[in-house]
C-alpha cells in the first residue's frame, strides 16, 4: 500500500506553495452559529446548507449574485421524543437532500440527543413541506437508525449521498480512549465504528436489515430503509478470523475498523471516497474507502500498530503495522502530533480558481488549524500545508464555482482562493 511521504514546505509539482493561498469569507460579512458541516442542493448552483451545531439549518441562496442571504429552513433544537445533545461533539452533525428531493421531498439527518437520559446518534428523514424553499416540516420525522451511545466523543455524524444513490454514515466506535467498547472489530450488534450504506428507497431486490433496536420502522412495522443486495457484509460468517452469527452481521456496513471517521466525502469527478480517521495520542489519518476494507482500528492507529498499554508512545513509539498480513487496509496519508491532534476530512478540489489545487484532496486539523493539499504522485501521496485557520470542522464547494469551502466553528465559512 502506499504510505505517508512529507513535504511540508517544499515545492511539489501541481500543488500551490504556503504563502500562494489564502482564506476570505465565503459569503462577505454573512456569520453562522457553530457552522459544523456544508452539503450541497443537488442541482443547483446558487443554493448551500449549512448545518449549525446547536441544531438549526440554514440554507444560503443567491451565492454568485448581489443578492447573497440565509434563511433558516430547519430546527431540531427539541426533538419530539428526546432532548438534543450539543455538549462537546455532539449535536446537529449531518444532513444530506435527497439527490431526487424534488420528487421525493426528503431530507437527511445525523443529530446526538438523550432520551430517557441516555445518549443516542440518529439518523432520520424528515419531509419537505415546501419543496421550492426546502422548508422542513418539523412533524415529519422517520428515525432511520437510533443507536445508544456509550460516550459522548467520537460520533462520526457525516452522511452523504454516494453516486449510487445510497445514503452513506458515518459513526465514530463510541467513544473513550482505546475502544473501551470493543468496537473496531465488531460488525454485527451495533451501528459503530464503520460506515454505512443503506437503500432509502427501500428498492425490489434490497435487503431488510437484520433486526436490532436501534432500526427504526415505518407504521407498517417494516424496517425504515433497506440494506442493498451487493454490501459488503451480507452473509459475512466471520471476521479478523473470528466467527459471527449472520443474523446478528450489521449488513449495513460499507466500511469498517474505523476510530471516528470525521468528515468523508466522494470525489465529484471520479466517485472515490475519501475520509479523515481521527486518532489517539500519535497519528491521524486519510483513507479512501473501499467496499468491505477494514482499517484496522483498534489494532492500528494510522499506519502504526496500536498499544493500548503504552498508548501515548512513552515506552517506545510504535512500528508500522503488517497491512499484508493483517488485511487491513493502510491509510494513504498519516501526521504525527507535530502537526495536529484532530484532522477534519475534506474535499477534493474540482474547481479551476486556484492554480495547482485542482484534483487535491484538501482537509484540515481541528486541534491545529492547519490546512492541508494532498496529492497522489507515483505511488506515493504528498501533503503540504496551505493555510491556517481555527476549528476547522467541515469542508464543502461552491455550487457556483467549486472553490474549497471551509467551516470554522468559530463562525464563519471562508473559502480558499488565490493570493
């Protein structure tokens, strides 16, 4: 597999230098409540959400005119069966349109709250009552997945539409420090530590999932969604060699053996999926995922074999991990804790605005700020450093010109552009 190689500030063919890019308000003077996440209006390019932590949407109309506005169209803040939760990563995380929302008026949701005073991530759908103005009627909620959360870190929440048309999630292993909870090598009993991939259609020859509490059902008493006949995991008997019962296999999962996959996003232009892993105490990671890879997690922090006993690396740091053997899959890019301790997943550039970060995977550390452009060249994936900013916690486009848009929780989203 291909590994890490660093070149932060030297000069790399096709990518822009630190210092020849930079960050502006995307939207002038325009501010956002904790802005967490940016997704698209399939088919337009002059509208965006922006999801606010706190539990409000707000859509932006008008991007590439005079007339630039925001109008909130959605507000979770008081679930009807639950309280929201917005303590430290929890909250509103996620939403994803319907790519046919016009026909379907649905729209998608990831959000923490507490019920009965037990934490739960969820993922519904809710209705459009005005499909024109992507008003949401509040009433309309159909919980998809509602899974009891053991701890409040580490809860993924990003959901996309792939270009496939199933809706993909992603969940963090529950929290805690080391997989307290035995997540990262489990695939049946729980809606943790993967991704998923799920028929919201609910299409002739889909699958219903295998029971468990957390699937939400319709009135009829059916499963709320559908589990697509070619997931990776339908039939699974065993797993890292160990058996498991195939009624009990969470046919959902696309992808798995991941820590807290914060941020993931499908190349426009070529349909890969790329995700930031965030880590423990020593790496953080990119992968691309791929149906049915397993990333190792809790075996692997990045491209490192994990030691739950030493995991701050005090006693020695850690050797590469056997991919080969192991099977699992190693990660394209990794940065020690010199650069940052939290890494935000991004997007890949398909704008022309900026010269050189064109086809770059660009995605962000939290903790840091830093800003980074990744390449693939050879074998290899190069990295640089190209802006600085904080809480960066979501990256998207502009629907108008595909210019890299940056969410800071601090409240603002900026885009990148040239000096």
């Amino acid at each position: 597999m291909r590994h890490l190689v660093l070149s932060l500030l030297a000069t790399v063919s096709g990518l822009p230098l630190l210092g020849e890019v930079a960050l502006e308000p995307a939207f002038g003077k325009m501010t956002f409540n904790q802005p967490v996440a940016i997704s698209p209006v399939p088919g337009a390019s002059d509208r965006l959400l922006v999801v606010e932590k706190n539990g409000t949407l707000q859509l932006v109309e008008g991007i590439g005119s005079q007339n630039l506005f925001k109008r909130q169209i959605f507000d979770i803040t008081q679930p009807r069966d639950g309280k929201l939760e917005t303590q430290g990563e929890s909250g509103f995380l996620g939403v994803a349109l319907h790519p046919k929302f016009k026909q379907t008026s649905q729209i998608f949701v990831y959000y923490s709250l507490k019920v009965d005073g037990k934490l739960h991530q969820r993922v519904s759908s809710f209705r459009l009552s005005d499909v024109s103005a992507l008003n949401v009627d509040q009433a309309s909620e159909q919980v998809l997945i509602s899974q009891l959360d053991p701890a409040g870190n580490h809860n993924g929440g990003d959901i996309h539409f792939g270009p496939d048309g199933c809706l993909y999630i992603s969940a963090g292993d529950g929290g805690g420090g080391g997989d307290p909870f035995d997540s990262g090598r489990q695939i049946a009993d729980r809606f943790l530590a993967a991704v998923f991939r799920i028929d919201v259609d609910r299409k002739a020859g889909s699958l219903a999932p295998n029971p468990h509490d957390s699937v939400g059902k319709l009135p009829s008493g059916e499963a709320a969604y559908k589990v697509p006949a070619d997931n990776p995991f339908v039939g699974a008997k065993s797993h890292r060699g160990q058996p498991v019962d195939p009624t009990k296999v969470r046919t959902e999962i696309w992808a798995t053996g991941l820590r807290n996959a914060w941020r993931f996003s499908f190349d426009p232009k070529t349909g890969s999926c790329f995700t930031g892993d965030v880590g423990q105490n020593l790496y953080e990671e990119i992968n691309i995922l791929v149906p049915g890879g397993d990333y190792g997690w809790s075996v692997l922090e990045g491209d490192h074999s994990f030691n739950k006993k030493d995991p701050s690396g005090k006693k020695g740091m850690p050797g590469k991990g056997d991919h080969a053997a192991s099977k699992f899959q190693a990660p394209i890019h990794e940065y020690d804790r010199k650069l940052g301790n939290s890494v935000t997943g991004g997007v890949v550039c398909r704008g022309q605005r900026v010269p050189g970060l064109e086809g770059a995977y660009v995605f962000g550390d939290f903790a840091s700020g830093r800003i980074f452009a990744l390449r693939q060249k050879g074998a290899a994936w190069e990295s640089e450093q190209i802006a600085k900013d904080i809480t960066v916690a979501g990256f998207g486009h502009d629907p108008s010109n595909g210019d890299v848009l940056v969410a800071s929780l601090a409240g603002q989203v900026k885009r990148i552009v040239r000096k």
